[in-house]
C-alpha cells in the first residue's frame, strides 16, 4: 500500500507462517495501513526463507518502488527478520527492524541450532550464497537467553546492529511486543525517525510482566533446566489468566496439563484455543497430543495425517505420526512409550546433560 507519504515506505518480509495463500494479509499490512504508512509487502508461497531463484529480480522490482522515498525501512519477524536484514540493502532499505532474526538456517553455518533442521534439509541455499545485501545498521530485538543471541552476534560484522534485548521475550519476540503495546508504537517512531531503542528497552522491561509471553517462555525454561513440572505448569496458568492470553500459551498450557492429569482443563484450554484459529498447526498438534495421553490413539493419529496433509509443511509431524503408528500397532511399544513417561525421562536426560556440560 503507497500513496500515503514520500517520508518513508517500510519493505516488509514475511515470517514462518502456514499459509500458502498469497492473497492473506502481510505482515503488519493492516497496522501500517491504518497508521497511513505506506509498505511494499513481500509474501513467499512457501516457508523456503527466500531460497529461489527469482528472489533477486523481485527484490529489483520492490527497488523501483521505493526509489524516491527519504526512508526505506526493512521490516521483519524470525525469517523475516532474517531476509529484512540480509536483504533490506537489494530493495533500497538504509535500517531493519528485525524481531528474533535467524543469521541463516544453513546448518554449516549455524552448527549450534537445531531449530530449524527440517527445513533446512529441504533448502539449497542459493539466495543467501548469491544475493545478500545487507542493510547498513539493523535495530534488532531478540531474547538474550536463547540462541538468538548468537544469530544477532553473527550478523554484527555485515551491519551496525542496535542491540535491543529482551529477556524472556521468548522466540519470536513479536508476539511479546504486540501483547505490550509497544511494537505499534515502534514502528510509528521508526516511520518518523524519532526511534529511541534504549527507552523502547526499558519499557518493554518495566512492563514485561504485563505479558503472557512472558511467563509462557520462563515456563519452557523450567521445562528445559529440569525444574519440577508443577512450576512449568503454574507458569502457564499465570500466562492463560491474561486477557490477551494467545494461542501459543493456550496450547503450551493444555499440553501440560494433559501430561498433569488435568484432562478437562487441557480440553478447555485447546479448545479455547481452537475457537479462534482451528486449523493452525500448533492447535492441531496439541489435540493430538492431548488425545494421545487420554489414550484415543485412533484419534491422535488421524489429526496428525490430516496435518501432514497441509500444503504448507510447518514442523516435524511426519516423524511424531510414524511413532504414533508404531504405539497403536504394538502393545510392548505403546507401555514402553507413554508420552508422560517419555517427558519425563527426557527431562532427566536434559538435568544430566548440564551436569556434565554436554549440549542439548
């Protein structure tokens, strides 16, 4: 959308998403809209982080229109972020706003994570070896205990990175942001150059606490350092009692209290959930894992095909289906596997790896 303003045009790069529609709505297209900023949107049919080979003369095209403007900000969340920064320079942009923004998913690259293993597999990685032009300085807000600290760190010798660190903000912070109030805000100030990162920081610390996020991330920690279930799980109950509590909570939420035994609260939460996006993967995912607990294996399994089945593959369901076959086939494997059991000991291994400063 242009015809607002020559001061500035934000370039946005799309997230991770699942949806192969190319007629939905980009990223922050409704919010720049209403502000009367004008943006070009850039929407990938597939979650392919910009690998294909007529990447570089879309992002002429985007060029053309830009020219002209007094300021072209590149704009992106995680793989947006990744192609806001590393890109933002083929379309014009001089800054990035980059929310979690992943340096590359190249496994040779980026050795220490693992988050995106699946589809990198699927990746040749031409556009990243061929056609990176990094923006000249990138406003970059991240989690600084999680792994998005490193791809930040990797990105400082390609670019003059503006640090904005928020702590259990979690991955990607956008979501963080938004429950706050502040990413709104952002990019109003980042349109009308008056964008101060350090008291934007300082707020979103203030006021963290205000976030479902917030406690949503401290309850995946506590999981993942081996703190006692009942503290992951109150975690999640704090972030559920929010007004504004997502999806992404209500879920994480539900899944806990299956494995708890809390079955009508795990029902309640995914079908909170469920009444505002049905078919989103992650609600999906945690039906099945809750029909799995309760032991309607048939179910579990027919929710994970149909998932397997979307044209936008999202995560490493085919693999979580085969081991569900395995459970409703054999007897001895499915009491050997039980999914609560299964959390726990991986929760054990998790504790002993630490004690010996072993990687995850």
């Amino acid at each position: 959308m242009t015809g607002f303003s020559k001061d500035c045009c934000f370039v946005t790069f799309e997230p991770f998403g699942h949806s192969a529609d190319l007629d939905r709505t980009a990223f922050g297209a409704n919010f720049l809209s209403a502000s009367r900023i004008d943006a070009v949107h850039i929407l990938p049919a597939q979650n392919d982080w910009y690998q294909h080979a007529d990447f570089l003369e879309a992002c002429r095209r985007v060029a053309e229109v830009t020219r002209g403007y007094q300021q072209i900000v590149a704009y992106g969340s995680s793989m947006g972020g990744y192609a806001a920064i590393r890109f933002g320079g083929l379309v014009g942009a001089g800054s990035a706003f980059a929310l979690s923004p992943q340096f590359s998913i190249d496994p040779r690259q980026v050795p220490f994570d693992r988050r995106w293993i699946e589809q990198a597999r699927k990746l040749t990685f031409v556009s990243e070896s061929v056609s990176s032009r990094f923006v000249p300085s990138a406003f970059i807000a991240y989690d600084p205990h999680g792994p998005d600290l490193r791809h930040a760190d990797m990105f400082r010798p390609h670019t003059n990175v503006i640090d904005i660190p928020l702590p259990n903000s979690g991955h990607p912070c956008t979501l963080y942001l938004a429950e706050l109030g502040l990413l709104q805000a952002a990019v109003v100030d980042l349109a009308k150059g008056t964008f101060d990162p350090v008291a934007f920081r300082h707020r979103a610390r203030r006021r963290r606490k205000e976030a479902p996020e917030f406690y949503v991330t401290l309850s995946h920690r506590a999981s993942h350092r081996g703190h006692s279930d009942t503290l992951s799980l109150t975690l999640a109950e704090r972030a559920i009692t929010r007004p504004q509590a997502s999806l992404r909570c209500l879920t994480h939420f539900a899944v806990l209290a299956a494995h708890a035994g809390r079955m009508s609260d795990a029902f309640e939460a995914v079908d909170r959930a469920a009444s505002t996006e049905p078919h989103h993967p992650a609600v999906r995912r945690a039906q099945s894992e809750i029909l799995e607990v309760a032991g309607d294996l048939d179910q579990a399994v027919t929710i994970l095909e149909r998932l397997c089945q979307d044209p936008v593959p999202t995560g490493n369901d085919g693999t979580r289906l085969a081991h569900l076959r395995w459970r409703q086939r054999l007897p001895l494997y499915r009491q050997l596997t039980h999914p609560t059991a299964l959390r726990r000991f991986g929760r054990l291994l998790d504790r002993a790896r630490r004690g010996l400063g072993l990687p995850r």
